[in-house]
C-alpha cells in the first residue's frame, strides 16, 4: 500500500516521510484516532516507505520486490497482529497467524476495514475480538529473528486496546528492550484502554477524522459514477470513511432493492402471472440473506406509503426516487389492505428464515398482493 492510497491526512504523511529521510524513525509510534480515518493503511503505507529500496520523494516506488511483497501485504518482515475470535471450542487460543490469510485479502479489498467488519469476514459478527498472550509468544519468536530482507522488521497492530492485561504487558517488555531493527507500529481507537506504560513508550500521532474533500475522493475512486449519491454520503459519513464505504453500499442495495420492489408492484397490479413467475426465478437466485433484505426493503416500503397515504409526509423517510414512485403508490396502500400486505411480506420472510423454497415463497407472496392490491378502501 501506497501513501497515494491513502486518502488525505497530509500532515501526518509529511511527518512519516520526513522521519525516514531523517533517519530518525522511532522505533514505537502510536496511530490513535476515530474510526474510519485511515489509521492502518497509514502505518501499512509507511511501513511499505521504510522497506521500499527504491523510495521516491514522497512514495514507495511500489515496483521494487519489496513493494510488490507489500502489495501483497506478504513481505518476510512485515508482521501482523490484530484481534481474533475464537471460533472453535472453549480453551483452545487462536492467534493472527490462525487468521492470516483473510486477513491480507481483507485488508487489500478495504484497507479501511471497521473492527466490526474484521469480526464479520473472521464469521463471528457476534462476538468480541481479542489479543491474547499467546499471541505475545508468537510475536516474540517472530521478532527474535533477523530481518530477512530489509533493513527493517515491522510489527503493525492493529487496535492495540483489545490486549488482555498479560498480552499488554508482554508487548511492554518488548518496548522496554526491542530487539534489534524493529518498529512497532500500533494502531488505536481508543487509548484509554492501553496501559499508560504502553503509552509512555510510543510516539503518539493523531490522525484527525477525514475532511469532506478526501472522502470525495475516495468514493470516487470506488464507485465512479454515483455522484449523485455520494454527496448525501458524504454528509452522514461523519469524517469516516469506513462508514461512507457503507452507506454506499447500502444505498447501492437499495436502489436495486427498489427497482425490483417497483418491477413487482407493477406486475402484480397489472396481473402478468407470465411474468412474474419469470421474476421469481430471477430472484430466486439471490439467496437466503439477499431475499430477507428485500423483502424487508419491500415492508418498509409498503409503511413508509401507508403513512403517505394517511397525509403524514413528514414522518415518512424515503430517497427522492421512493418519493417520487410513491406519490402514484401511495393512493394503493390504505387501511384496507397495509396490514394485509405487510403480514404477507413478514411471513415471507419467516419462510426464507425457515429455508422455504425461495421461488414457491415468492410466488405466493405476488399472488397474495395481486389480490389485495385490488382490495378497496
Ligand atoms: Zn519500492
């Protein structure tokens, strides 16, 4: 990862390259800020500028070996640790390295991962992550050896603040008398929750939330073409831009959401039955979770146009597009038929939940909606 992959923070990317031109990189720094800020790919980009043997004024050179190992985020002397869960039975300890290989392709896809999309890709949204002592003893035996192609051994953690006390206070002993040729690069989101030692012993670097400009940016890198959705985004991103990344996801779901919410509507007030049973074998296809989102896509829909219907605009919370379908829909979702149908899209729902037949669901559900949205008032 490149420092022209990061989005922003010029300041703290001046401060890192000046500190290698110095020659005065300190051996334990400290990236602390809020979420979504660019705290990892910040510390990945440096690490990947001290190791580059070929290093531009500004930039790694990212063509040299060792860059294209980090491209990889697989150099011999960049090392990882990050909380993991433990997905087997109670007792046993799983450590980074269990987790590696996720890890990497996480990281290459979405260098601004949120620790809560770590914990999903790990298959344990539910649970805590943690930074065990074993950890500690993996770490140690990594670091004990010489570096195998740099200069340099890096060691990058990645939230810190999830360190038991016995893993914290091992990483301590380590600060206190490094081995040879190591820095450490530790990543928080909340210092408070590192040991003042621990603390004590790095140089701290704030990484302030990002401007609205750099998540411009960045979503224009992501997603060319969506402008008219990004500026909303931007707004509600708040500075991070984990949460942009989201949002535009999200909101991405739904506008196909609604298309197809729309398609079904229209074909089950006309009553092409050709048609729709070609739909639900479309949809069908999507799978279990994709299916529960739209048809709680659809209820929500089906609410939001009831509300609209009894004149209560200003509670209802639709896009301009949903707005815009919504003033013909509207006058079809009244209190002759809203619970009838909402009742439909739920037992829809519980069906996929239960494994039903996607297709056998489906079908069942327009044929219920073709009926009540004849209903009157
Ligand atoms: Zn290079």
């Amino acid at each position: 990862m490149q420092f022209k992959e990061v989005f922003g923070q010029e300041q703290a990317k001046a401060r890192l390259i000046k500190s290698v031109k110095d020659q005065r990189i300190s051996h334990a720094q400290l990236f602390f800020g809020l979420p979504g800020t660019g705290k990892l790919p910040l510390a990945i980009a440096y690490a990947q500028y001290i190791c580059c043997t070929a290093p531009k004024e500004d930039d790694s050179c990212g063509v040299c070996p060792s860059c294209v190992k980090f491209a990889k985020l697989a150099h011999p002397d960049l090392h990882f640790v990050f909380p993991v869960v433990n997905l087997k039975q109670a007792g046993s300890k799983p450590v980074s390295d269990d987790f590696i290989a996720r890890w990497r392709e996480a990281v290459i896809a979405h260098p601004y991962i949120s620790e809560h999309q770590w914990y999903e890709v790990m298959g344990a949204e539910n649970k805590q992550g943690f930074i065990s002592r074993s950890e500690s003893s993996a770490v140690l035996r990594k670091l004990s050896l010489k570096s195998y192609e740099s200069e340099f051994k890096v060691l990058v953690v990645w939230l810190a603040e999830k360190m038991n006390a016995s893993a914290a206070n091992s990483l301590l002993k380590l600060l206190e008398e490094p081995p040879q040729k190591t820095i450490f690069l530790l990543v928080s989101e909340n210092t408070d929750l590192i040991l003042p030692t621990i603390l004590s012993r790095t140089q701290m670097i704030r990484i302030p939330p990002l401007d609205p400009q750099s998540i411009r940016e960045g979503l224009q890198q992501r997603y060319p073409g969506k402008e008219e959705i990004v500026q909303d985004v931007i707004r509600r991103s708040n500075g991070n831009y984990s949460t942009a990344v989201q949002l535009m996801e999200s909101d991405e779901l739904d506008n196909a959401h609604f298309e197809e919410f729309v398609f079904l509507m229209r074909k089950c007030y006309m009553r092409e039955i050709i048609e729709i049973q070609k739909w639900t074998e479309r949809i069908a296809g999507w799978g279990r979770e994709r299916l529960k989102m739209f048809l709680t896509y659809g209820l929500r829909l089906i609410r939001e146009n009831f509300m609209l219907n009894l004149q209560h605009e200003e509670i209802t919370f639709m896009s301009r597009k949903e707005s815009e379908f919504s003033q013909k829909f509207s006058a079809f979702i009244h209190q002759g038929n809203v619970f009838g149908m909402a009742h439909e899209f739920e037992r829809a729902i519980d069906h996929i939940e239960a494994n039903g037949q996607a297709k056998i669901v489906l079908l069942d559900l327009a044929i219920k909606n073709i009926l009540l949205l004849k209903q009157i008032q």
